[in-house]
C-alpha cells in the first residue's frame, strides 16, 4: 500500500520551531472582562490546556522511535514549548481562581476527558491529538489575525495568548507527521477514514464540553439559562465568530491528502517575532 496520498502535502523543508520561554504577567487586573461571554470563554479554553497538552505529549512521545531526524528534533521542540503552555496556563488559571472563580467542576471535567483518552490505544490518542492540535491551529490562525479580538475578553495580558497561538500554528504538523509516520503501514483511505471519524467526535466533544465550562463561569457571574446559552452561540457563531470563520479549514481536515501546512500561515508568526511590531513585544522579558 502507497503510505500517502499523492497529493500528500508535508512540512516545509525550512520550517523550525523555536521555544519562547517567556512568562506572563500573574495579576489579571482585568479579569471581569468587557464581555462577560468572552471571558468565560477563554478562561474555558485556558482551564482545558494543562492537562491537554500533557496528554498531546505523552501521545506523541509513545510513537516517537523511529521518526526521521528532522520530525524528532521538532518532537523535542514540541515537547518544550507545550510544558511552557501549560506552566503559564497553570499560572492563569490560578489568577482566575483568585479572582473568584471556582474551577473545581471544571478542572474534574477536564481530567476526566483526559483519563477517558489515555484509556484509549495509543494510535487512538495520537488521532485524537491531531485533531485538537488543529482546533488549536484553527483558533492561534484566528488570533493572530485579529489580535483586537482579544481585548472584548479582557483576560489579563493578551500577550500570553498570542505567544502560546504563535507556537500553536509553529509546531501544528508536529502530532500529524507522528500519525503519518505512525501509520505508514496504513492505506491511506483506512487513514483518513480513522482520522475523520475522530474529528468528528471530538468537534462534538470539544465544542460541548468548552461550551459548558464557559457557561458555568457565566452562571458565577449571574448570566444563566437562555442567556448564557444564546451568548455563546452568538459569541462562536455571530460576531466575532470564531466558529464560523474557522468552518473552511475545519472542513479541510477531512480532504484526503489533507496535512496541516496545506496553509502555510507562516507570517502571522513573522509578524509577532518582529520587534518591531506590538504584537512582538513580551509583557514579560524571556527567561
């Protein structure tokens, strides 16, 4: 069996990561955003990434030997730059906390998906990783392309999550190229046919699970029922509308042949590494 499509993109020969270890501001001073929604929305996000991400990296890493030289160097980079997510997330989600949040529910919630995954076989974590890595890629496309989107939220320092969606679009193909090399032995139809499957189940799973988790901080602000549930709707679906503006590279996931840098977004980076620009100027100096 051919290993991959013959329309199979793959990652630029060129391309590098770089790990930014940068810390953020701890206080959020501006915690109770200027829309409620919004805010809940991305401290739901921010709540999901600790134990994310250390998932995306013990799925990565059980299928690692024997990679090409080039894909276990950006592992390794990989692996730096999501424990840096997560140290920083973990600082966030504290700050929320101290805000006067209560994240108990939510943070069970969020281990208990995750203790639901890391029973599965590891080529089905790996799929599932591949799947949310590029949820991940979707929104950091969308963040950086409009950075203003950010400050409705009023969640502490918006450098913090423009830094962690720089080096979400960076190692995007990472989790993907682990797949493809995972299942080299595969057809490439039972490939895609397991790896649209899996979407499909975690867009439900993930969009509902962070839906919930954004109205229960809503519901501590007083916003419930109707008006929570058409809030998150509007917020997704109507404007800004990251759900809706994501749709196109949503459904390319499920084109045969698909790879991450089908789109080479590559200069949304450029621009925040740029000193010259705001968005590249850290809140906080690197370590």
């Amino acid at each position: 069996m051919t290993a991959y499509s013959p329309w199979q993109a793959s990652t630029p020969q060129d391309h590098k990561l770089t790990v930014r270890n940068r810390r953020f501001e701890r206080g959020q001073k501006r915690l109770r955003g200027v829309d409620p929604v919004a805010a809940a929305w991305f401290a739901a996000l921010s709540c999901s990434f600790p134990r994310g991400e250390a998932m995306f990296i013990e799925a990565v890493k059980a299928h690692r030997d024997g990679v090409p030289e080039k894909l276990a160097g950006e592992i390794r980079d990989f692996i730096r730059q999501e424990v840096n997510h997560s140290r920083e997330h973990i600082a966030f989600n504290r700050a929320v906390q101290d805000a006067g949040y209560e994240l108990s529910a939510i943070n069970s919630r969020v281990n208990r998906l995750v203790d639901e995954t890391l029973a599965a076989p590891p080529i089905v974590q790996l799929a599932i990783t591949c799947a949310l890595e590029h949820f991940t890629a979707m929104f950091a496309h969308q963040l950086l392309k409009d950075p203003a989107s950010l400050t409705t939220a009023g969640m502490g320092d918006p450098q913090l999550w423009l830094w962690h969606a720089v080096e979400e679009i960076e190692h995007k193909a990472v989790a993907y190229d682990t797949w493809l090399h995972a299942t080299r032995d595969w057809s490439s139809f039972k490939r895609w046919r397991i790896r649209s499957i899996i979407m499909v189940l975690v867009t439900f799973r993930f969009l509902k699970n962070r839906s919930t988790d954004a109205m229960e901080l809503l519901a501590q602000d007083g916003i419930k029922g109707w008006r929570a549930r058409w809030g998150i709707f509007s917020y997704l679906l109507g404007k800004p509308g990251i759900l809706r503006k994501i749709a196109p590279a949503w459904l390319g996931y499920f084109r045969p042949g698909f790879h991450p840098w089908d789109h080479d977004d590559r200069h949304l980076i450029a621009r925040f590494d740029d000193p010259e620009t705001s968005a590249g100027r850290s809140a906080v100096p690197a370590e």
